[in-house]
C-alpha cells in the first residue's frame, strides 16, 4: 500500500470580511503517494482557498492538515516555512517570478534556501530541469524578458528543484493560451508518469481532469465528490 | 541564517533599484562626511582653546593668600567654647608670601607619582621707569627650563629666545603690549622699580605674546635667580608652586590634601577657571546635535526608500516566502539593503569628511591672539570615525527596521490572490 502523503480531517475556514462567510466546510480527504489529482468546480466555490491552507501558507483554519505524516498545527512561521521549501512545489495561475533575477537564479532560489546541495549541484540541477522542459536557453535571460508560457515552465522548473513530495498548481494554466496549455498539461502528464511525482492540480479544463488518477469536486466549500 | 544568499538577494534588488539606492546612500554620506568635518574642526578648536588655558595653567597651584586668619584667638579658646564669638573688622595679619621649607615640599611633590613636575616661581609686583611715567607690572621668576617642559612657554616667545633668559644676567622677557608701550626691542635694557623702592636694569632678551591682553600688556619673566636679586631676598624665596597632574582630574580631590599637608593655599585649575568646562561641553553638543539631526534626516530617506522599494516588490516577497523563505529571512534581505545602504554612505562619508577636514586644516588663520597657529585647527582622531560609521550603522538599522518587518508580516496569500 502506498503512504499517505497529504491528508485533511474536517477542514473549516472563515472569511469575516465584511460579513462572516464560511468557505471551506469540513474538507477531509487524502491523497497518496504518486497520486495525480485533480481539483474541479464553480468559480467561487473555494479551491484556491483550499490549496493556500494544503500549502501551509494561510494557517487561520479549523481542523488538521497532515503533510507525510506530520500535522502542521502549531507550527512555527519557520517551520512551515521548511516545509514549503522542502516538501511542496507550487504552481501558481499567474507566473510569479522573480523579475529582478535570471531565469536560472529563479530556478535555483528555493534549492539554495535548502542547502541540502551545495550551490554548484544546485546549478547543475536546475539546468537539467530547464533542459527536461525544453526551456534551457532561456537560463541566463531576465526573469521579466521571457513570455507568459516559458514563465510557467520556469515556474514548473523551480517547483521541482527540491524533489518535493508534492506539486500543487492552482489554475496553472488559466492565463495561458491553449497551445501553451497543452505544453503545461503535457509537462504535468509527463512528471506523473515517467517520475510518479505527486500532483494537486486545481483546473478549469475537463479534459485534462479526466486523464487525470482522480478528480475531487468541490461545491460551495465542499467535497461533494472524490 | 543563510547570510550567503540573503545577501545576494538584497544586492540583487538593491542594484534593480539603483538609483533611488545611491540618492539614499548620498543622504547618509552627507551625514557622516558633516559629522566627522564638524567634529574634527570643533574638537580641534577645543583643544586649541583648551591648550591656551591649559599649557599655561597649573594644575594645582600653592601659594600663600593674604587674608584674615580663619582662628580668631577667641575661637580658640576652651573657655569661650560654648559661646557665640562675634568679631567685627577682622583684618588680615601680616603674613609672608614665601613659601617657608620650599625646596622639601618641592623634593616631595616629586615623589608623589601622580604628579608630572613641579615649577617654581616668584611674582613680583614691579614698576617698568619709562622716562617720566612709571607702568605698572609683574615679573615673574620662573625655572627657565620646567617652565618650558611643563608650560611650554618656548611657544609663546615670538621673539628672542627663552633660553638666553637663563644664560643671560638680569635679563627679561616682557609680554608684546609691554614692549610696544615701552617702546622697546630685542637689546635694549629697562629700569625697574620693585615696591619696596628697589631699582635694577634689565635687559630685553625675548618678547611673548599670550594671546590675552591682560597678560601680555601686564606680565613679564625673569629667572628665578634675577627676580629674587630683584627683591633682595635668599636663594630660598619662591612665592608660588606650580604642580602639574599626569590626570587633570585629580587636581580638585588633591588641592586640599596639599593644602593639609603643607600648610599652604593651595587651588586646583577647575575651581579657578570654572568656565573652562562649559565651552567645550556646548561645541561639543552643537557637534552631536547637528551630526544627528543630519543623519535622521538622512535616515528617513533610507526608510522611504525601503517603504518604496517593498511596496514595488510585494509579489517577489510573496514568491520568496512561498518558495520557503521565512518571515524572518525577508526580514533580513530588507535589513540587509539598509545596512549596505548605511555602510557605502558611512564609508564614503568617512572619506569625505577625512578630506573636507584636511582642506580646512590648509586654510591659513592667523590671529594676533593665537600666534603659535597658523591654519585651522583640526582635530584628527580615529575614534571619531568609528563613531561616525557606528552612527550610520544605527541609523540605517532602525530606518530600516520598520519597513523590514513590515515585508515580513507580508501576506503571500493575500498578494497571489489579489491579482
Ligand atoms: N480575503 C477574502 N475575504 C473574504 N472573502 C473571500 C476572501 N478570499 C476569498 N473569499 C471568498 O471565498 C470564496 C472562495 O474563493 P476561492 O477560494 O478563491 O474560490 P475559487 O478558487 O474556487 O474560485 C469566494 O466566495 C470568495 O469571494
Ligand atoms: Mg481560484
């Protein structure tokens, strides 16, 4: 049996703002390793929300978030912190990078916060990631000079520097035209077969949902279907 | 902390922005550069004002004051004890100005090893005979050679030569407004009248020129041996004890001991010239607050850029904290900029304050009251560099403390959701 690597037990969160608005009603699931998920619904219904908890970065829900068998209550902003680092790659619908950085030196951010590789290694991976995404040409050129599809390969390419143990995208291909949208998807097909990355991807796009190992529906804050 | 990358990451941001970058790093270089110019010329104008009073000042002076007895007989006595003694018109008792046994106090201040040496002297009251007209004036009997060793009276002769004083018989050295009333030169001989109606000729070997009229119209010197020929006494006759403190700040505990101990009057250079203290405590306040109220100014400018520069760079800070940088890593990439932005102006504020106050070291001032200067005085020091640079260091931190932790508090949810 493959290991749980991400798991939720009821998971409630709140907006106050500007009325009290529950958004997530008591999410439980759990994901395995290896595992390619998807996650579909309405605008609105609460999966970016969703994903920002599973992330650890929004940290103000009711309930237990499991990450490879730790749970990340009480955790520290540090703590959380090494563990998007280490564990989590994200995707996000708008390619945020680094502008002020080279493509490469984007890449190589969150591996050398890491310091498990020294920073030559760390160099040397993240050519070979921009090679395997057919974007290595692009390695020296300014983060802001290169457009929006090579933008989120770069982003692919630093989410997978750290061999994290899962990759989430929230909408990644959202703002991409469809001929940049099949790169990505491709990319994503590719990293679950040929390397049994795990992947969390919220989207829009059914015909990507469906070759995916499974889908979760949400509706107004739940699950109603995984 | 990774102080390698952190590092990296604020130069990166800090040359994206670089312009707005050196304008604030100008601001903390015009402080420092203010600071150290204003603190070098104004300790340096202290130490020039303070050696005037203090080359020529003995730390502790022993002497014997014509005043009344403290004791009045009555006071004294057992049967009148437990009465009130009211005494009316006290006058003072005549009482020598010698020092009795000089020469065994002298021996033993030079054991004393908080004392540096110990200077003779005579004052003698005096009328210079100028034709018909008799102007008045002091001679003072000093040990030509620790009078140069201690008082550096050397520098104070603009004409002639100190030491002829010495080699010279009944010679003089009369101040500068002296000498131009009297009409005198280098050569010429003067005849003088003690109080008690003694005449002798001197001969004019030096003029001096103090720089305070008071002195230089009234006072004169002559060696020991002279003046007390002058005034018909022994070998042994000396008025005064000059004693100079290897710490200046002894002097007021050690005037009274003296007094004790010797039987003397005995006064310390601070209860003499109170006011000495306070003009260099108030430069020295004008320096620091002006320094400062410049590097606040400067300070803010560091900290409107950071505001600017973390308002620009919230989508960077999101990344970075969504990739695995703690709040406390953002923190210090902030701080960091702050501090390379402290620390380039700090260094080239050094530099030009080093050079802005060497070119006023260059500029000639010459006043007839201060003659052994010849440029503005400045005060070269170390230790004021090391504050400048630990004035920019604090400066910058605080300016960019703030902000720092406002990019820390950053939310990155709130930023990625936002677009
Ligand atoms: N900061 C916020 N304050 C108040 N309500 C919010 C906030 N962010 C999101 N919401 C609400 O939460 C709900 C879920 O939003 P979201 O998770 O972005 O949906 P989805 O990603 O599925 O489109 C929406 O109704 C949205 O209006
Ligand atoms: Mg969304």
């Amino acid at each position: 049996m493959e290991k749980l690597i991400l798991e939720t037990n009821k998971i409630n969160k709140y907006f106050h703002d500007p009325v009290t608005n529950q958004v997530l009603k008591e999410v439980s699931f759990s994901m395995k390793q290896r595992e390619f998920v998807s996650v579909v619904g309405k605008s609105g219904c609460g999966k970016s929300t969703l994903l920002y908890i599973l992330s650890t970065m929004d940290t103000e829900y009711e309930g237990d978030l499991i990450l490879d068998g730790v749970s990340m209550q009480g955790k520290s902003d540090e703590e959380l912190s090494r563990v998007r680092n280490e564990k989590i790659g994200f995707v996000f619908q708008f390619h945020y990078l680094l502008p002020e950085f080279s493509v490469l030196q984007n890449v190589m951010m969150p591996g050398l916060k890491l310091a498990k590789h020294s920073a030559q290694e760390v160099e040397s991976n993240a050519i070979d990631r921009l090679k395997s995404l057919g974007i290595d040409h692009l390695a020296a050129k300014r983060a802001s000079q290169i457009s929006g599809g090579e933008k989120q390969r770069v982003a692919i390419a630093r989410a997978l520097i750290n061999n994290p143990l899962i990759i989430m995208g929230d909408e990644p291909t959202g703002n991409l035209d469809h001929k940049n949208s099949d790169i990505v998807f491709d990319i994503f097909h590719q990293l679950a077969e040929e390397t049994g990355q795990s992947l969390l991807i919220v989207t829009h796009d059914h015909d990507f949902a469906s070759r995916t190992d499974r889908i979760i529906e949400m509706d107004d804050g739940r699950i109603v279907n995984h | 902390m990774q102080w390698h990358l952190i590092f990296n990451i604020s130069k990166t941001l800090l040359l994206a922005r670089l312009r707005q970058s050196v304008i604030a790093a100008v601001g903390v270089t015009f402080g420092i550069t203010m600071f150290i110019t204003l603190v070098s010329f104004m300790t340096g104008l202290n130490k020039l004002l303070d050696g005037l009073i203090l080359n020529r000042t003995p730390h502790i002076r022993l002497y014997n004051e014509i005043k009344p007895s403290e004791n009045q007989p009555v006071n004294l006595s057992l049967d009148y004890a437990d009465h009130i003694n009211m005494i009316r018109s006290v006058k003072p008792k005549e009482r020598p100005l010698e020092i009795y046994n000089s020469q065994a106090i002298m021996r033993s201040l030079k054991e004393d090893d908080r004392v540096l040496g110990v200077a003779p002297k005579i004052t003698a009251q005096v009328f210079f005979n100028v034709g018909a007209i008799d102007l008045n004036g002091i001679i003072n009997g000093i040990d030509v050679l620790v009078e140069d060793q201690l008082f550096y009276f050397g520098d104070y002769v603009t004409k002639g030569n100190l030491r002829d004083l010495q080699t010279v018989n009944n010679s003089i050295i009369l101040g500068k407004g002296a000498a131009e009333k009297m009409l005198v030169d280098i050569g010429d001989v003067i005849q003088v009248t003690t109080a008690r109606g003694e005449r002798l000729s001197l001969k004019v070997v030096g003029i001096f020129q103090l720089g305070i009229a008071d002195v230089d119209n009234v006072q004169s010197y002559a060696s020991i041996q002279t003046t007390q020929k002058l005034l018909g006494e022994s070998n042994n006759y000396i008025t005064d004890i000059h004693i100079k403190l290897k710490n200046l700040d002894l002097a007021p505990a050690m005037a009274p001991e003296y007094k004790k101990l010797y039987g003397t009057d005995a006064i310390d250079l601070q209860t003499f010239n109170a006011q000495f203290e306070t003009g260099t405590s108030i430069r020295n306040i004008i320096t620091y607050a002006v320094s400062i109220t410049l590097l606040i100014v400067a300070g803010f400018g560091i900290y409107n850029i950071l505001n600017m520069m973390i308002y620009e760079k919230m989508d960077s800070i999101a990344i970075l904290k969504a990739t695995g940088f703690s709040g406390k890593d953002v923190k210090w990439i902030f701080i960091s900029i702050s501090l390379i932005i402290g620390i380039s102006g700090g260094t080239f504020g050094l530099i030009f304050g080093y050079i802005f106050s060497s070119i006023i070291n260059q500029i000639p001032f010459e006043t007839a009251a201060l003659p052994t200067v010849k440029t503005f005085p400045i005060n070269f020091n170390v230790f004021y560099y090391l504050i400048g640079i630990v004035f920019a260091l604090i400066t910058t931190y605080v300016a960019g403390f703030f902000p720092a932790k406002k990019a820390s508090q950053v939310d990155p949810v709130e930023i990625i959701r936002g677009k």
